[in-house]
C-alpha cells in the first residue's frame, strides 16, 4: 500500500540532507536551484536513498511548482 508523506523542501541549500519532522513530514535540503525541475529531481532521490527504494517507486501528488509537496511512495 502506497505511503503518501509531507515535505517541504529549500532549494539552493549549502548542503542535502533530510530531516523529519513529524509524523510522514520531512523537510528536505537540496544544493540545486528550482528551475527546470532540479530541485524536484534531486528531492525524489534524497527520498528514495533515505527510504531505501527506487526513484520510480516515488512520485510528486501534489505541489509540483510549490516548496510544500504530498510524495507517495510505493
């Protein structure tokens, strides 16, 4: 069953990392700007080496333009 989780990410971070910060939310650090989906990539492969899966096991629901997201994670 699919796990849907909130993250808020800062783009354009000194470093990555991730960090959690309540039940299913996390916040995410990425070195790369927002433009041209950087910072979304880079946001779904912090997520699936922390969840130890593959990156097309995790997908943006919502908030794809926004620093706030809904991620499901099969």
């Amino acid at each position: 069953m699919p796990q849907i989780i909130k993250v808020k990410v800062q783009a354009k971070s000194s470093q990555e990392k991730i960090e959690e910060t309540g039940l299913d939310e996390y916040k995410i650090w990425v070195t790369v700007p927002p433009a041209d989906n950087q910072a979304n990539e880079a946001t779904l492969e912090i997520l699936a080496e922390y969840f130890n899966t593959a990156p097309s096991n995790i997908r943006i629901v919502s908030g794809y333009k926004s620093t706030h997201k809904l991620i499901e994670i099969s």
